[in-house]
C-alpha cells in the first residue's frame, strides 16, 4: 500500500499550496552564545524541536544509537529527532536556532534519525539569516530565555520576527535540498480526513478524539474513516493520535517547570497515575526521569 506520507529522495516536494496548509512552522528560539559548562556533557532529546547550530569556535562530537559527528568552527549542525548525547568543548561558541517544521499528522518536514554537518562557507546565506534573527530576538526580547513562546509582542514586531524566520527557514530548505535531503509530504486528498487532522489539534487540550468520536463528527462509520484515515495518512489513527499528544506533552515539558501535572493538563488527560502510565509506554522513561535528562540541555 503507497504510504501518502512518504519520502520524496533528493529534495523538496512540489504540491499544491492548499496542501501546504497542513505544514506547520514556527520559532522556538534564536540565540548566539557560549555553551555554559554545566552543558558540555550532556544527553539531549530535542522534545519535537528542529535543532540547528552553527559553531564559531570550538566544537565537539556527537553520538547517538545511529551513528557519531564531529563538528568544528565554521560548521552548521543539525541535530537528529532521537535521542543523542553531545561532548562539546568548554568555551564553545555557536548561532542556535530551534524551530518547529512538521505536517498536521506530526511527521518532520525533514525527518532525520541522524546526524546534518554542513561547511558554513557553502551556505552564507543561511548564516546571514541566522544573525539578523538573533539580533531581532536580542533587540526586541531583550530579557527571554529559552523559548519565546510566552514572549509578549505587538502585531508589528510579531509580523518582522516571521517575515525574518521565513527568511531562515527559505534557506534551511535550499540547504536540505543541496544535501539530497529526503522531504516527508502529508498528500491528504479526503476533505473528511483533513477535517479529522484539523479536529485533532484543537481538541488536545480536551484529551482529543477517539477513533469512534472522530469518526462520528467527520460524518463516517468507525471501520471506515479507520481504514480512510490509513490508506490517506500511512498510518493509523491512533498512531498519529498518540504522537501530536506527546508533541504537545513535550513541548510543555520542554517550555514550562517540568511538572508533570503541567503537562498532563495541556494535553488533557484528567489523571496524573494515567498520564504517567501513558508517558512511559510512549517514550521509556517516567515523566519525572524525562526532565532529568533534558534539563541541563535547556537555554
């Protein structure tokens, strides 16, 4: 069976722009700095985030179950959607941008279970890019940390740090394309199935949708929007389901204090005990062992 969530080899897929309305993007967080020491050694699980940094002195290698980079002075980095541990040099100095870019069924827009590592030199166009959002970061936020998504704005200065990260995000994509980076694509061609990925997002807060009640409000039967939602996604719906909760359990995690209640809330389930439970058959680890891990990581 052709999955609609596939892969295209070698670049960037060309689709209708109403389709392009199921890709999600958005800043995180931009900033130039020196790697604290406490961050040297760290294990690093980017919770959802599209990592990216260019290293301006110092370096460091990077290891993860698929495989180990080195990165240098003058190197763009990109980290995997895995779990990896990095052991960078004291004194390290870097651009880092963090970003989201990922279809309404959760999947990357460049899925990637390894390591990126590009010469600047061949990409300056990136790096110009990459400074002039730090310093638009820097001379409107002057006091955030770590994420700007409860940063507070005007409409204007809202509208220049999108027009700016556009800017990035064009030539993140160029990059890709250089590298023969495969695209993932969401080709979603049933109206009923993308009124389902749409109905998903906003009832998250809510504990979401089950198959059932789901299928009920896009005006189908169970069996059949479970085999319509498979045949248009690739996946089953329970899969996609699961993953846009914990994207969204991470993010909290990731943003916020590291409270499980925090998370558990935002993600609309209504027991700590049933969260938990659920967490740990998702990613391995309690809710509590997860923060440990990316805690030293954040800023």
């Amino acid at each position: 069976m052709p999955s609609p969530t596939n892969a295209l080899p070698g670049g960037v897929a060309n689709l209708p722009l109403a389709k392009m309305r199921f890709l999600q993007t958005h800043l995180a967080w931009a900033y130039r700095g020196v790697i604290l020491p406490e961050h040297c050694d760290i294990h690093v699980h980017d919770a959802g985030v599209v990592s990216a940094r260019l290293y301006l002195k110092g370096g460091g290698v990077f290891t993860s179950e698929r495989g180990r980079a080195e990165v240098g002075p003058g190197q763009w980095f990109f980290a995997p959607e895995t779990p990896y541990h990095h052991r960078v040099e004291p004194g390290s100095e870097y651009y880092s941008i963090q970003f989201r870019a990922h279809w309404s069924t959760g999947l990357r827009l460049f899925p990637s279970g390894g390591f990126l590592v590009a010469p600047a030199k061949e990409t300056p166009a990136l790096t110009r890019a990459a400074r002039d959002l730090v310093a638009l970061i820097r001379r409107h936020f002057p006091g955030a940390r770590h994420r700007l998504g409860e940063v507070k704005a005007s409409l204007r200065v809202w509208a220049c740090l999108e027009e700016q990260f556009a800017r990035w995000l064009r030539h993140y994509v160029e990059l890709m394309e250089r590298l023969g980076v495969a695209s993932s694509v969401a080709q979603v061609t049933d109206a009923r199935v993308g009124r389902a990925l749409a109905l998903l997002a906003d009832a998250l807060p809510r504990g979401g949708l089950s198959l059932q009640e789901m299928a009920r409000a896009v005006g189908c039967g169970r069996n059949h929007f479970a085999r319509l939602f498979l045949r248009e996604v690739g996946e089953p719906y329970s899969t996609v389901a699961d993953r846009l909760r914990l994207e969204r359990v991470l993010e909290c995690l990731e943003t916020g204090s590291g409270r499980a209640k925090e998370a558990a809330f935002a993600a609309g389930f209504a027991s700590l005990p049933h969260f938990s439970r659920w967490f740990r058959r998702q990613t391995g680890l309690s809710p509590r062992a997860y923060w440990a891990k990316i805690a030293p990581s954040k800023g």
